[in-house]
C-alpha cells in the first residue's frame, strides 16, 4: 500500500523488528498489517477525523484507483462500575479489591495502571497502603486501579477494634484525555461478641450522658467515659467531630487553660478531672462530639463512638421588642391590643409567651391617655398581664384623655426586667386598606385570596368576624366565592384569614381583572380595589435551562456572561421577565451590570465596585453583565442563582468559571534506574496540577539537562520530549555509571498555544550497583593501657568503598596476639567479624590481655569484592597510679564524718580504672563504714575512689570521750589493675568539740522586733553544757560567749563577753537604727574557760517588722504631658 496523501494530525508508522522502534513510512504489505506492526500516530491538535490517501498494488500490479482510509477521533468517557462498601467482620484489615471498587474507561478500555486515583481526604479511623510500599497513604497520596486489581490497596485499622466503626475516604479519579470523577468509599467494621470463657481483652464501656448549664464549664468524669480492660494501660481520645455549641478544654495543675479547643485528650488527663467541656451560651439543648479512642503501642486497643452533653437552658436572655407600631384608637373608645400592636419575645427557648409579664409604670412624667382592662371584664382594670394574654385577645386599652400618649411598662421573664412603652394615637373612627399587589391567578384556575394581600387597618375595637367585605362591583371575567358557594358578595376579614375566600377565573385570554368593594365595621366603612393578575398556564410551566457552558476568564481580567454562555428561557415570557438571584458566590470575583454592552466601566475605579445579587435574563442577551476575577492562583469558581418569573422557580442553577492562571504547574514522580542503565520516561510520570491545563500538555522543553546522565530516543540526544513521543516509551533517561545516589533535570510543559509551565524538576533514584572494591583508607594502629580496652575509631581503621553503605562493609579477623575483638555491653565475648558501620557507632571494642605488643590480621569484603591478610598492629603502655590529695579529717566526738575526694583523692594514667583503697591497719577509736540508705549501714576493710567521690564512706568515731580533742588513724594501700600499689598511707582523724557539731546543741529562739524598736537577746546555752558534762567529762563547765556588733543597729549595753547567765537572761538588748531593713545578724563564739577553747560559731538573725514612717516623694522632676491640639 503506497500512501500518495499522508494524514494530515499524525503519521503512519511501522514496527521494526531489529530493534522495536517505530519509524515513520509512506508505504506498507498487508503482512504488516496482518502481524499489527503498522499503526497511526497521532501528533497534532485536536481534530475529529483525519484520513490518508493509498493506492494498492500487488508486485507489479498496480492500480489507478485512490482510497480513502478515515479515522475517527472519540472522546474516553471515564465511569465507575463499581462500588461497594468493603466490610471487617472482627478484623483489623482487608484488602480493597476490584469487587469494591473499578473505575472503567468507555468506550476504549484504558490499561489499569493508567487510571490514577488521587487521595482527597484519607480515612479518620484507619490508614490506606500498598503491599508494595513502605508507607501509607496521605492526602495527595496516588494509587492506581491496576493495584486494586492485583489486591495490593489495603485499609487497616489503627488498632484492634472494640466498636462499630463507619468510616470512608474521599478520592477523584483521572485517566489521561478524561474528565475526573469524584468519589467516596466507605469502610464498616463491626466487633466480634465478646466470648464468655475469654476474659482477657474483654472491654466494659461507660458512656453516660454529662449535664452542663448553659454557658458553664463542666469537668468530664472518668464515670461517664470509662474503658475497663486489662489489655489497656493508657488510651488518647482524639476528637474527630468537635461539638457544635461548645469547645473542649484541658488544664494543667495549676487549673490553668494548658489546650484550649483541644482535638485531644488522654486517659491519665480524663482520670486527674483535667478534661472540660464549655458551653458558648447558646440556645441549645444538646450537644456531642465523636471521639476515637487509641491505645499507644503495643497495647491494641481502639474505640469509636459519641460522648452526648445535655444542656440545662438557663434564663440569660432578656426580652425583645418583636414589633414597633403606633396604636391607634377612637377618641373615647376602647380596643384590644393584639400581638400585631404590642409583642416581646425572649431567645431562652424555655419561656413562654406566658412567662413575659408587662406590669404598667404608674409614676412616670407624662401620665398615659388611657387604662388597661381585662377583656373579659371591662370594669376591671389591671396594672399587669402577660403576652399570651395579649395573643389570646385579653387586653383591653381605653382612651381618656389627650389625642397622643404612650403607655409605660416593666416587661419582665422572670429574671430581666426591660422597659418599653406604647405609643397611643386617638382620632375618629377609620378603616383601610394596607397596601396590596393583589393576586396572581392561572388562565382558568382559582386563587385563593390571603390575608397577606388582603388586611385591615383600623382604629376601632375590631375582631376579624366584625370586619365586613361588600363588593360593589363584580370582576369582569370571574367570580368571587366564598367556601364552597359561588358568586358571593360579601364576607368577612375571618373569611380571608381562613383562606375561605377565592378569585375564580373565567373568561380565557384575559390579562386583568379587578372587583371593587365597601370594607365595613360598626358605622364605619371604607373602599378599596382589589386587581387580580391573569397570567397563561404557560407561566406555570417550569423554566428551562437552555445554555449552562463554563465561563472562562483568564487571571485578572474580566468577561461579558452571554447567552451562550447561559440562558434560561420560556417560550411565553420575556427575557426581562426571568430574573436571576445568586444565592452563592462567586468566591474569586464579583458581577456588574454595565450600561454599554461589552465593556467593563472603568472610570470610577477608585470607588468600591458594586456586586450584582439581581439582574435577568435580558441583560445577559444585551451583553451587559461581566465576571470580574479577581483572586490570584486560582482555577475555578461557581455562582450559584435561583430563577424565576415571579410565578415558577429554578432552584440552584450553577455556573461553573473556569479561570486560566496566570501561571500553570506540573508535578513530577520521581525516576528510578539502576545505575549505568536506561529507563523509559513516559506520561505518567507527570502530572499537571493547575486543572484548566489537563490534557492540554503537548510537549516538554530540556530547560537543565541531568548531571549524570541524559535524555535520548533511539541514541539522540533530545532538547523537547512530545508528548505523543513519550506514550511510545521510546524516550529514555541513560544514566552514565558514575557512583552517584542521585539526578535531577529541569522541564517546562508546553502547551499547542505555545503556553510555558513554571519550571519543574525530574528527580532521579539511582539504584547503586556494587563494581568497586574497598579501599582500607586508615591503618594507624592503636596503643592501649596495660589490662586496658581500646574503642576503635575512624582514625585507627576506617574502610571506604564509595558504592557500598558502612554496613555492607565486613571486616573478618584471620588472627590477633594480645588481646580479643569484642563489641560493646558485651565485653567478655569476643567476636571475629564485624562492619565498618559498627566502627563508626563506637561499638567495636579491643580488650588487651598480655604482652607489650601485638597485631591483628585481618580480611575486608563488600559482599563482592575482598581484600585479605591486612595487618594492625598493636602497642600498650604501662599503668601507673599517684596519690594527689590526703588532708586531716576533723571529727566531732561521737559523731560521724564523710570522707570526700577534698580530703582523699588519687589518680591512675587509665582513667578507666577502678581505684581501691584497702585498710591495712584500722582506726582504733572509732571505725570506717558505708552507707547503703538513709539509716541501712556497714563496716568496711576496703573501698574505691568512686565511693569517696559519692560520699558513702563515714568515719565513726565509737570511743568514750574523756577530754576536748583526740586524734585517729588509718594505714592504707592505693591499688588498680596492673598498677603498682602505694602501701603504708597513714590518713590521720582530728577529734575536737571545735569541730562544729555543738553549734546544733545552741537554742536561738525567732528574735522579732519592729522598725527603730529594740528586743532583748536571749540564747539559751543548757545542751551545751550538758553534752560538755556528759560527753566530755567535765564538771561544771564554765563557758563565755562573745559577740560583733550587728550591721543595721546597736547592742545595748555593749559587752564583748557574757557570761552563760548573761546570755540567757537577755541583759543586753539589740536596739534597731529605724533603716529600711528587714533582717540583721549578730555573729557569735562560744569559749570553754579557762583556757578559752573555741566550741562553736553561731548567728543570731534578727526579724525586722517594717513601719510605714517615710513620705512619699515625687521622682519626676518636671511633670508634663504635650498632646495636639483638638485630639485625644
């Protein structure tokens, strides 16, 4: 088939079979097309046929006659075939198969991995994943039909389910060339019965309703929300439908506000009476919120369900006027007041019409014209009533007096009290009409005439029975009937209230008729004309939406709303007789109406457009309404409107604003090659976010080439990738085989209109593959204490193998002298392998045993490639210990002391070392011990440098004590591991009375006194001198005291020594010098006479009560203030 006239949007291409490629040809066999190796590519526009013309020939047969081959472009309609709620029956997941959800293309069937299903809200109470993936499935997450297909799509629940659970995800599916489709899928899982001989995971659920005042907080109770089991330790209920008329609140210890409006809560902070439910204060009676309760891992523990809230309605709302009327009145007459003249209504749905009391002000200014009298018993007049007596027609008002008046009142619901008042106007008997547009009728029908067409008003004391119709002159082309007879002449305003009062038509193709009638009550009477409306039956039909197109605007701009665009119409009813109302939108841009058709009015541009809720249909076809865009990055808006022609209504006709951005995006997956190889980049590797640009991609320009590699079809390099090129999957990413983890290259999408996306990147995943060998990059060696262990570092072995990660790299011990290889935590196990990962971790440990020198040999693999015998040697060095520190303790008699690193310390070269001090010779007045607890303690013969460091180790000094001071002793020996010992230490204990510890027998009593006053000093010295006599042996001890003068006053009189009765008598008083103070101190030393041995340094604090004798004084030198002239 020789093809004279090539198709004119694409071209004819043939399979070879060398190497699968399809090439362009002018010329074909029919064994070509028999074996499907001849196909038509499409390649430009959007055309609905296209056609080549061919002659045929058979070897040298050929033929003069041209054929046609047509082709015949169809548009793919993307539908859903199924879908079906998937259900768990007692189990945590399931597979979403294709018997619960498909999406099919029509009338072509699209490959299933071509149709893509994107996430739009994922489900609350489970997660979405692939078999095939690691992580699951979020908003914006994709998935395709060709995974449902091959049951790779689960949904799992967070944890084991204990209750019913109604859950769903929301998606939009797109195929390529179709128009998405938005979805929902739901999940129901119901619990298994709980069996009677298991206990265990057995659940007891609490759900009681809680009661709150309206507006008030109230703590949630652990008894109302409770799960017993012994499964669960902790749970965390989060929120997944917040209450509709209050919030919940969690405080912390102090009962401070710690989450306000929190979609959280736990177990711990519901059992501490920590979780709170706030009313707003609004009229509601109930209220819940849904909750899923999670317990943390491993526990497996989850609950759904609803917490309900009971609002007790509280009176907070206090009356309204409902109405603002003029009551009008005959002179001298009387009248009921209805709820027309006087009505008050109250928000708290809990009062009633016969709880607002009006109770009438007596002692105001302007006395009222008039009284109040109960309707039943006009002699008896009444300073009090409620509303419903008012809607029950129980008030009467009677005129005396003046013309104008008004009436003062408390109206009260029991808790508020408001004032109001109604105004009275007198004048001689009237009766009206209100105004009325009359009726609208259908050509030969009836309509029922209302009381809202039809009303009254009046000044005299009426009821509606009273009020009397008379028609004085009949409608030309009907009747009026009243019930069920016909062609009445009179009725009442009752008549009209109970619709009893009809307009029956009957002579056709009449546009108006009208009546006339006499309106009567008592002796007055007025007139009025009723005019009836005839409009055909036609006007009844509904409207019909003849255009509804999508508008479209580009970003910014605006555009004329044509009947093209939308028209709704009738056959009878002219166009300025439909009108429009939006009753939504538009959200990214407003309507006007223009006086001159096509343009938009720009020469008030500094005022604040107008935006048209109203215009109809007439002003469409004029061309004169225009969408005005105004929002930036957007792609669509709506306007939604009901139409009408004052008879029929459309309700929530829409029209849908397609906006072109500005600027387009496009999203890219990520690629992913082994390196060194090739990849196919096709279409659906891309993805075009801004949605008016869908399928309108043609090709994509090379804006960055990769780094690593290139973009080639059929071993050429290419600068712009078709897009039909790229459904052929001829178009490949080469990677280059350098060691690199990554690539990227940088595209723009274009468009047939030659229209350029933002830039955007192809990220590239290179699968590494292992072809070079480890390369042992550091070898130092190590030099390790005597005894000691070494952690091996980078610096002393380091392996580098630039395509293998740490952990692939083994190291394998042949031999080792001196010592083991272990690993960390486990230092007494050694190991012959381990990876480079583990050195850099700090985990590889070698152990020293023997010898001054060593080495290790040893082997290094990849998996692949090895290195062998490679040699690390070894080197130690010697141990050695010194004494730095060895002061005198000082000991209180019969008192214990610690031993601290101050008064003993020594240090050893490995400062891992555990350093022990062992007692050769023990001290002989008192003893060593070790404190286990507070009160828990036991002698000791050794003890180590860390024990000191800690503070454990006690001197105890035991000996019965017959003098002031003494001295101990004790011989030691300073040893560690492989260390040379010190032997013969002597640590030498000074027992004294000046050691500090009689400062606790002295007895200050709390010394207060008020600022510029004065106190005694008393100190009370008996344990002293009884510890003194009894401890240490003396008897009767004579001890003095001596003291400084204090900072903020004075010791009257002053006496530098006391004597033990002076000091207890209090003889010298503390005189305060009236300073600004609130504390002083007095610093005093006990002797023992005569040889004036100090016992013990103590401080007396004064307390200082402060007086208020100081003036105040101004510190601002100047006081000012400027402010401009006329303001605030």
């Amino acid at each position: 088939y020789d093809i004279v006239k090539p198709p004119q949007f694409g071209v004819v291409e043939r399979l070879r079979v060398l190497d699968g490629t399809w090439q362009t040809v002018d010329s074909f066999t029919s064994e070509m097309v028999t074996f499907g190796r001849v196909r038509y590519m499409h390649l430009l526009g959007n055309p609905s046929h296209d056609e080549f013309k061919f002659k045929a020939s058979v070897g040298s047969i050929r033929t003069n006659t041209l054929y046609d081959f047509r082709l015949t472009f169809i548009k793919l309609e993307l539908y859903q075939s199924v879908n079906e709620e998937l259900v768990l029956n007692n189990t945590r997941e399931a597979f979403i198969s294709s018997q619960h959800l498909t999406f099919k293309t029509n009338p072509l069937a699209l490959p299933s991995d071509r149709v893509v299903y994107t996430i739009l809200r994922p489900p609350k109470y489970g997660i979405l994943h692939l078999s095939s993936g690691k992580h699951h499935l979020q908003m914006h997450s994709t998935f395709t039909q060709q995974h449902i297909d091959t049951d790779q799509l689960w949904y799992r629940l967070h944890r084991r389910a204990y209750s019913h659970i109604q859950d769903e995800f929301t998606f939009v599916v797109g195929a390529t060339e179709c128009k998405n489709i938005t979805g929902v899928m739901t999940i129901r899982h119901t619990p298994g019965s709980p069996s009677s001989d298991r206990t265990e995971g057995r659940v007891h659920t609490t759900l009681e309703r809680l009661q709150v005042t309206e507006g008030s907080r109230m703590v949630i109770p652990a008894t109302h929300l409770n799960f017993r089991t012994d499964a669960v330790t902790n749970l965390i209920f989060n929120i997944t439908h917040l209450p509709k008329h209050g919030k919940i609140e969690v405080i912390n210890d102090i009962l401070k506000v710690a989450r306000d409006n929190t979609t959280y809560f736990t177990l711990e902070e519901l059992n501490s009476d920590r979780v709170y439910y706030a009313h707003d204060d609004s009229e509601s009676r109930h209220d819940s919120f849904h909750f899923m309760a999670l317990s943390p891992e491993p526990e497996d523990f989850q609950y759904v369900g609803v917490f309900h809230i009971d609002i007790i309605l509280k009176n907070d709302n206090s009356p309204v006027r409902a109405n603002d009327n003029v009551f009008h009145i005959v002179h001298g007459g009387a009248r009921l007041i209805t709820a027309r003249d006087l009505s008050y209504t109250d928000a708290d749905l809990d009062t009633k019409p016969s709880d607002i009391i009006y109770t009438v002000q007596r002692y105001i200014k302007d006395p009222p014209n008039g009284g109040i009298f109960r309707a039943d018993n006009p002699s008896e007049q009444i300073a009090q009533f409620s509303q419903d007596d008012i809607n029950k027609n129980l008030v009467l008002f009677k005129h005396q007096g003046k013309e104008y008046g008004k009436m003062a009142f408390w109206i009260s619901d029991g808790l508020f009290d408001v004032n109001g008042n109604l105004e009275i106007q007198a004048s001689p008997p009237f009766i009206r009409m209100y105004p009325s547009n009359g009726s609208i009728v259908e050509n030969g029908k009836a309509v029922v005439i209302t009381s809202r067409d039809m009303q009254v008003d009046t000044n005299m004391n009426c009821l509606e029975e009273d009020i009397r119709y008379e028609i004085t002159l009949e409608p030309k082309h009907g009747t009026i009937e009243v019930g069920e007879g016909q062609g009445a002449f009179t009725f009442t305003q009752l008549d009209v209230t109970a619709s009893r009062v009809a307009y029956r038509h009957r002579e056709p193709k009449t546009p108006t008729d009208q009546f006339r009638f006499k309106v009567m009550c008592l002796d007055t009477w007025g007139e009025g004309v009723y005019v009836i409306k005839i409009f055909p039956s036609s006007y009844w039909e509904p409207l019909r939406v003849t255009t509804n197109l999508p508008l479209v605007v580009e970003e910014s701009t605006s555009v004329n709303v044509t009947k093209d665009i939308l028209e709704v119409m009738h056959p009878q009813i002219e166009p300025s007789n439909i009108v429009y109302q939006v009753t939504d939108g538009p959200y990214h841009g407003w309507l006007e109406i223009t006086t001159t058709p096509g343009t938009l009015e720009l020469e008030n541009y500094n005022e604040e457009p107008v935006h048209i809720k109203v215009f109809d249909q007439s002003i469409i076809n004029a061309n004169r309404l225009v969408y005005v865009q105004s929002g930036v990055n957007r792609t669509r808006d709506r306007i939604r409107m009901d139409v009408t022609n004052g008879i029929v209504w459309l309700r929530d006709v829409e029209l849908n604003v397609v906006i072109i951005p500005e600027h387009f995006y496009v999203y890219a997956f990520n690629l992913t090659v082994v390196e060194g190889e090739a990849v196919s980049v096709k279409p659906d590797l891309f993805r075009t976010i801004t949605e008016y640009y869908k399928g309108k991609v043609v090709a994509y320009k090379v804006v960055e080439k990769p780094k690593y590699g290139k973009i080639v079809m059929a071993d050429q390099e290419l600068n712009l990738l078709p897009v039909l090129k790229l459904n052929s999957g001829n178009i490949q990413y080469i990677n280059d085989g350098s060691e690199e983890s990554s690539d990227a290259f940088k595209l723009v999408a274009m468009t047939e209109s030659s229209k350029e996306s933002e830039p955007f990147y192809v990220h590239v995943n290179i699968a590494p593959v292992n072809d070079e060998p480890p390369i042992v990059a550091a070898n130092t060696g190590l030099c390790v204490w005597e005894g000691g262990t070494f952690t091996f570092t980078t610096k002393e072995l380091y392996v580098n193998d630039i395509d293998t990660p740490p952990e692939n790299v083994t190291v394998r011990v042949v031999d080792i002298v001196s010592g083991y290889i272990a690993m960390q935590g486990n230092l007494d196990t050694a190991v012959h392998h381990f990876t480079q990962a583990d050195i850099d971790k700090g985990k590889v440990v070698f152990v020293h045993k023997n010898g001054t020198k060593g080495k290790m040999i040893f082997n290094v693999t990849d998996g692949l490639h090895e290195l062998s015998k490679i040699t690390f040697l070894i080197t130690t060095k010697s141990v050695s210990l010194k004494l730095t520190r060895k002061h005198n303790m000082k000991v209180f008699p019969l008192m214990r002391e610690p031993l601290n690193n101050y008064m003993l310390m020594s240090k050893c070269s490995d400062p891992t070392r555990t350093i022990i001090y062992k007692i050769e010779r023990a001290p002989t007045l008192g003893r060593l011990i070790m404190l286990n607890g507070e009160s828990h303690h036991r002698s000791i013969k050794q003890f180590t440098q860390q024990d000191v460091n800690n503070t454990v180790v006690f001197y105890e000094h035991t000996h019965p004590f017959s003098d002031l001071y003494t001295n101990d002793s004790f011989i030691f020996t300073v040893e560690a591991p492989l260390a040379k010992p010190l032997t013969d230490q002597i640590f030498n204990i000074d027992i004294s009375v000046s050691s500090g510890g009689l400062a606790k027998y002295v007895n200050i009593p709390p010394i207060k006194v008020q600022e510029g006053d004065k106190v005694p000093i008393k100190v009370n010295v008996s344990n002293v001198i009884t510890y003194l006599e009894t401890q240490a042996g003396l008897r009767q001890p004579q001890i003095e005291a001596q003291w400084s003068q204090p900072s903020h006053g004075e010791l009257k009189p002053f006496m530098t020594s006391l004597t033990q009765s002076q000091i207890e008598s209090g003889v010298v008083n503390y005189e305060h010098d009236d300073s600004d103070t609130t504390q002083d101190k007095i610093d005093m030393a006990l002797f023992l006479l005569p040889d004036y041995v100090l016992l013990c340094n103590v401080s007396i604090i004064i307390h200082i009560t402060p007086v208020n004798d100081q003036p105040f004084r101004l510190l601002t030198d100047t006081p000012q203030i400027q402010v401009v002239q006329g303001e605030n």
